[in-house]
C-alpha cells in the first residue's frame, strides 16, 4: 500500500449545499442569496486549506530523504491558521492526559539521604512537607512538557511562539553524574583520608601540645629590658646576643627536644600506623617540629625588630658612643656603620640557632638527618630592611650633635687655626696692634 498522502485520505470530500427546490419571496431570496454566497465563500477557503495541505504533504513525503520539506511559515496565512488552532486543540488534549505519578519510593529514598539532626522539630517537619510538595509540582510540570514535545512538533508560527513563552527543558551539569549517590564515595575518601593522612593521628597533637607549652612565651633572644640596664657598647651586644641564643638552644634541647624523644620511646606513638607508613609518619613529625621552631624563630626577629620602633622607643636599646678626636678628625667611635653591623649581627644570630636538631627518625636510627628550621628569606630580608631604616631614623639625633661639634670647633683641628697663629706670628706689628 503506497504511504502517500491524499485529499482522499487526509480530508473528507466537501458537502455541497443542497439545492433550493421551493419558492420564495424576494426577500427570501435576497437571504437565501447571501447565505448561498458566504457557504460558498467557506467551501472555497476549505478548497484551498485541503489543496494547500495535500501539497504540503506530498512534499513533505516527497523529502524525508533530504528531510527539508517548506517551512510552515511559506505556506498561506489562512493555512497557518488553521495549524495554529490544530496545534493549540492538540496541545489541550496532550495536557489533560493524566500524568504518571512520582513513585513514593523516591521520595523515601530522598528523605533518606538528610540527617536526621535536619529532620527533628515541627518548623522543619512543615519545610520538608513543602520540599516535597515543591518537588512533586517540578516533576509533573517537567513531565507533562516532556510528553508534549514528544506527541507534537511546534509549528514554526510566531504567533505561537508569542502566546508560549516557555523556557527551554533544564540540562544535566556537565562532569557530574546522578546515577548514584556521592554518599559512599564520600565515607570511603574519608576512610581513606584518616589512615593516610599522618597529621590526624593522635602523636601529632601531643607534639603540638608540646610545642606550645615551650614556645608560648619564650624568645631566643630578648632585649627588651636592655634599656633599663643602661647604654651599652656594641661588641658586648654582640656577646650577649650569642650568649643568649646558645643557652636558648641548651634549654630547648633539654626540655621540648627531651619531651618528644620519651614519647616516642613508648610503644603507644605508633599506634594504628602501618609498616608502609612509617616513612610518610616521620615526615609528617619533622614537618611539625620544623614549623614549630621556624614560628619560634620568627617571633624573636619581629620582637627584636619591634625594639627599634623610631614611634616607640619605651624599650630601645641605648648604645655607648664615644666622640673621638685621632689626626687631626672628629669621629663617633664605634662608627655609625659599625653600630648598624652589630644590630644586624642579632637577626644572624637567631637565624643560625637550633639547626643541627636531628630528626626523630634520625635519632632512633642513629642517622644524620636534622630538622629544617632555616628563616625563610623573605623574613630575614624584611627584618634586615626595616633594621636598617630604623637605624637611620633614631641615628638623626648623634647626627645633629656631630654636625654642631664639626661647625663649632671644626676649624681647631682642620689647621685654620694653625695657619691663623702662623700668619700672626709672621706679621711684623707694633705693640698696640699686637693688643
């Protein structure tokens, strides 16, 4: 049977308007005529709909090879008409079908996946009834747009496209993926983040807690009550500063050092950890103990950095400075340059303290391996700069009193006062001249 379409097939043939057998007055004619005309009229509009739709038809049968029958849009206006009222009526069907209904098992399944700490109180049993509710009217709503657009084809109409003004069906999120839940997936990362990740076992926050007991108020070096012991010359500076970190070192050693190396002599610091994770282990503890003496470090430089604060100069240290008079020159003795070296000698100083301390791996298997408590550079490149700055501006006031000193008694030393007195002596003047 051939599968094309046809007046005969698509539409039923025209009745005709039965003839006007009886007779009439005038005025009946005159009506009879105007009905004759418009049913007329009607039976040629409906003519040309079937022509021009038989037409569209066979095309359209004629191109499913090339799948490019006319577009709706190039047919007659009365023709989009009528698709326009065909589509609108199939629409109305399509839409008061009955739709199939959420299946109560996933809304279970959903209610299933909240805690139930979320679930617990009359506010939050009335929201999840209003989630539901929300859910159950997307589902529905997405359903009944879904069977609509696959029981019908829009017709290309702007009409139609003004009168719905829809928006365009949700996409799945690119990357993810719905066919399960991340629930499992979840606990077993979490699994696996506990038993590999060493920081979370409890070793850790015992060195932590020793850390802290050590180091919470102790400095490598503290000048802060150099001040009140009166001005001091830069090379006992210097000793003290090295005095200072050496016995800092000693006590360390003695106490925090000593602390975490009983720990690990007790069986219960390895607990839970395996055989092929001990390497992983002892990393993660020397990591933990190099930044627990960099912070140490680094919070004596910015304390002793701190000190020199040309805004506050309650705990500035006082330096003895001597003003010197050797051949013929006036100098600070020891040098403003020199002065400046025995500062910076300090943020030396504490950067090479505690960096021979070998690791705990080390020191139970008799290695050589020692903890990285270097001082970043960035710190001792501020440190340094801001020293330096510092100097300069609490160093104005010996500054001015060596200017005043050069501009008063500067010509004493120089030999303008021995050129005077030689030209004096040479001049040969009388008694009252000499006066």
């Amino acid at each position: 049977a051939s599968k094309k379409r046809t007046l005969r097939t698509l539409f039923r043939p025209a009745a005709l308007p039965s003839p006007v057998i009886s007779e009439t007055s005038p005025s009946q004619k005159k009506l009879l005529a105007y009905h004759r005309d418009k049913e007329q009229q009607e039976m040629i509009n409906q003519l040309l709909i079937d022509r021009a739709l038989e037409v569209y038809y066979i095309t359209m049968d004629e191109t499913d090879k090339d799948e490019t029958a006319p577009p709706v849009t190039e047919l007659p206006s009365t023709v989009r008409k009528y698709f326009f009222a065909d589509y609108l009526f199939l629409k109305k069907c399509v839409q008061s079908n009955p739709m199939v209904p959420i299946q109560q098992q996933w809304l279970r399944s959903m209610l299933t996946m909240v805690p139930q700490s979320l679930m617990e109180g009359k506010d939050r049993e009335l929201l999840t009834e209003d989630l539901l509710k929300e859910i159950v009217r997307d589902y529905e709503k997405s359903m009944q747009r879904c069977v609509l657009r696959r029981a019908l084809i829009k017709p290309d109409i702007k009409e139609l496209d003004k009168l719905e003004e829809e928006a365009p069906l949700p996409l799945l999120p690119l990357g993810l993926d719905f066919s399960s839940t991340w629930r499992n997936s979840y606990i077993k990362a979490k699994k696996q983040i506990i038993s590999t990740l060493q920081i979370l076992h409890p070793t850790m926050k015992t060195l932590l807690d020793f850390g802290y007991t050590a180091f919470f108020n102790f400095l490598v070096v503290d000048f802060s009550s150099s001040r009140l012991k009166g001005p001091v010359d830069c090379r006992s500076f210097k000793t003290d500063a090295s005095l200072s970190c050496s016995k800092a070192e000693d006590e360390i050693m003695s106490t925090w050092y000593q602390r975490v190396i009983d720990h690990f002599t007790q069986s219960e610091a390895l607990d839970g950890v395996k055989l092929d994770q001990l390497e992983s282990f002892y990393n993660c503890v020397a990591v933990l103990m190099s930044n627990q003496l960099k912070e140490l470090l680094q919070r004596t430089t910015e304390v002793f950095v701190k000190l020199f604060d040309p805004e506050d100069r309650r705990h500035l240290p006082l330096f003895k400075m001597d003003l010197t008079f050797d051949e013929n020159r006036m100098e600070f003795y020891p040098s403003l340059q020199d002065l400046e070296e025995a500062i910076l000698f300090v943020v030396d100083c504490i950067g090479q303290t505690l960096q021979n301390i070998q690791t705990i791996r080390a020191w139970l298997t008799g290695g050589t391996a020692t903890l990285d408590a270097e001082l970043p550079a960035h710190t001792v490149q501020w440190a340094k700069s801001t020293l330096k700055k510092s100097i300069r501006d609490n160093l104005e006031g010996p500054k001015e009193h060596f200017k005043g000193y050069v501009e008063s008694y500067g010509w004493l030393v120089d030999g303008t006062a021995e050129e005077r007195i030689n030209r004096f002596v040479a001049e040969q003047s009388s008694f009252d001249e000499y006066t």
